[in-house]
C-alpha cells in the first residue's frame, strides 16, 4: 500500500456540514482523489485533554459538541467503525506516550470534513486529542508536538490518513473584538 498523506484542513463552521458551497464541493473531490485508507485519525482541535489520547472504542459515538446552531446539525450522525487496532499502534508506536479512551467519540472536527470526504462513513475512524497539560494560554512546547508527530509518521505507511482538523486561531471566545490588538 502507498504511504497516505497527511492533511490539515481548517474545517470552519458546523454548518459546512449541512452546506453545498465551493468549501464542501472541494472536501468531496479530495475525497475522489485520495488512495482508500484503511483507517482515519483525525487530531481534533476539540478536544483537548490533560495527556493525549486516542479514541479506542469499536463504534465511536456522534459528538454534537457546540451549541446555538439549527437542530438540522444536531441531528447528523457519522456511524463510522472505530479503529481500536491503529489507535493502540499510535500508542506503542510512541511508547505510550499517547493512551487510549473510551468514551470521547467523534466531534465535529472529524464528522464535518469525513461526511464530506467520505459520506459513506465506512472508513474506520479513531480521534487523537491535544494535549494542554500546562494551561489554555501555554499548551505543550512545539517541539513536543513536532517529535510525537514524528513516531506517528509511520502509521501513513500502514494505510492510516491522518488528517489535523482546526483552524490557526480556534478559541474564539478569548478574542476581545472591541480592541483587537489587546493580548490575552
């Protein structure tokens, strides 16, 4: 099997999800134009965790994990199998560094760009959280980052896609829009 790409794909709002726009058609054609993988990890800008973590679980459950939003959204569900067997080798692959969960599931970092690439949602899917074990202002040093993706690389040549799902700036809710210049 070629070695699958690794993607970064800033998912922007939910309702992406439940749109047909030049965003969604473009998730659609990628997902024509990639290799079938084997399996998905998605690293979510969603959840955040005190370590990391991999989703480990058999069928990962639907997160709805925001709020406000028309009950259309609320109401998707993307039934993928769970990789439990490629989430335990992200966890030997790193010494355990990075360990398994059991109940987080699938947010809308994964389902909203994979109902897009993949509709069918038979690609087996697992999550793999963000570490922010020093604080929300001060999350893990780069370089933690940097080497933790580096013992994952190899689970591309096993046929997993590996997909960072976020955007560059996510916590919107610490922005001061009235005086845009002002730090956290």
């Amino acid at each position: 099997m070629e070695t699958m790409p690794a993607l970064f794909i800033g998912h922007g709002s939910p309702m992406n999800t439940v749109l047909s726009n030049e965003f969604t058609e473009s998730l659609a054609n990628l997902g024509r134009s990639l290799p079938t993988p084997r399996a998905i990890m998605v690293v979510s800008a969603h959840w955040l965790t005190q370590g990391t973590y991999v989703t480990c679980m058999e069928k990962p459950r639907t997160i709805h994990d925001f709020y406000g939003f028309p009950d259309e959204l609320y109401a998707i569900n993307y039934p993928s199998p769970g990789a439990p067997e490629y989430a335990k080798m992200a966890a030997q692959l790193t010494n355990e560094q990075i360990r398994c969960d059991n109940d987080w599931g699938l947010d809308h970092a994964s389902w909203s760009v994979l109902g897009h690439i993949y509709p069918k949602a038979d690609i087996p899917v697992f999550e793999m959280s963000l570490d922010y074990s020093f604080n929300e202002w001060q999350p893990k040093p780069l370089r933690y980052h940097y080497d933790l993706a580096s013992k994952l690389a190899q689970l591309r040549s096993n046929g997993v896609l590996i997909i960072g799902s976020g955007n560059i700036v996510h916590n919107l809710r610490v922005i001061d829009f009235e005086n845009i210049d002002a730090k956290p």
